[in-house]
C-alpha cells in the first residue's frame, strides 16, 4: 500500500522553529522516521513538503486522480486555505490530517481547522508519532 504524506509550509524548517512545540527532529529526520513508520507496517510512505498552496493542491489533485490514501500536515494553512480543503475534499481515498503540536492548547487563530471537516480524522499533540499514528489508523482502515 501507498500512502501520499503531504506537509505545508515551514514544516522543513523544523531545524530552527521552536523545539519546545515541535520537538527536536529536523525535517529529514521526521521524514526518515516517518518512512520507516510506513515499512513496519507494510505501507511505501511518500512524504513531500511544498511552501506553496498550489504545489499542495497539485498533490491532492495527485492523489484524487490515482485514489492514494493521504496523511496531510497542512500547518498554517489548516487555519485558512478553502482552496485546500476543496483540493482535499476530492479525495475519496481516507485523508488524515496531522499536527506535531496540539493547535487546540496554542493561540486562538489555531483552533480553527478548515480541512478537519474533509478529513476522516485529525490526530495531532504527539510529535512525530502523530504521523505513525495516522498510518496505524491508514493501515486498518484500508485492510480492515
Ligand atoms: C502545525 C500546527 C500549525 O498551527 C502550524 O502553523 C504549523 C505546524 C503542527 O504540525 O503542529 O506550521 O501544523
């Protein structure tokens, strides 16, 4: 099984944001951990990055197309971007959104999920486990 991991902006630059909030991995070391997540459980894990709303909606159009399976980080633009969550939407394969930090106990602005509402379930709070959790949650979805 492939899965489709899609992270936005400033998710590569985990090298220098807060390591209090985001932990101590820098973007390869995430992504290192997250592919071999995805080898334990039998799943080819594809994890890109992209600053860039439309490269994102490019993916997900990506995934639609080819129904893939997508765990998607959006990070800020899960509080703004309706051109995502339609991108999103068109998805018919199970779509999980994740977060390394809990929006919920941060600043207000991030309360809000625009993507939650399109997504088969939203795991977040729990660093990088949070993808492994999102691809444990794949992993029975789509064989069970
Ligand atoms: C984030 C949370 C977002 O609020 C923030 O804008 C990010 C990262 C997270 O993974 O915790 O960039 O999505």
């Amino acid at each position: 099984m492939k899965v489709l991991v899609i992270n936005g902006p400033n998710i590569a630059r985990l090298d220098i944001r807060d390591s209090a909030v985001y932990g101590d991995l820098n973007y390869q070391q995430l992504k290192d951990f997250v592919i071999s997540a995805g080898k334990e459980l039998g799943i080819d894990v594809d994890m890109r990055q992209s600053d860039e709303e439309a490269e994102i909606i490019h993916w997900l159009h990506e995934a639609a197309d080819s129904a893939l399976p997508v765990i998607i980080n959006p990070a800020a633009f899960t509080h703004y971007s309706y051109a995502i969550r339609d991108a999103a939407e068109l998805v018919k394969s199970p779509l999980i959104e994740v977060h390394l930090s809990n929006p919920l106990s941060r600043e207000e602005f991030r309360h809000t999920s625009v993507i939650s509402g399109v997504a088969n379930g939203t795991i977040g709070g729990f660093g990088p486990d949070s993808y492994r959790l999102a691809l444990i949650a794949l992993a029975s979805r789509i064989k069970g």
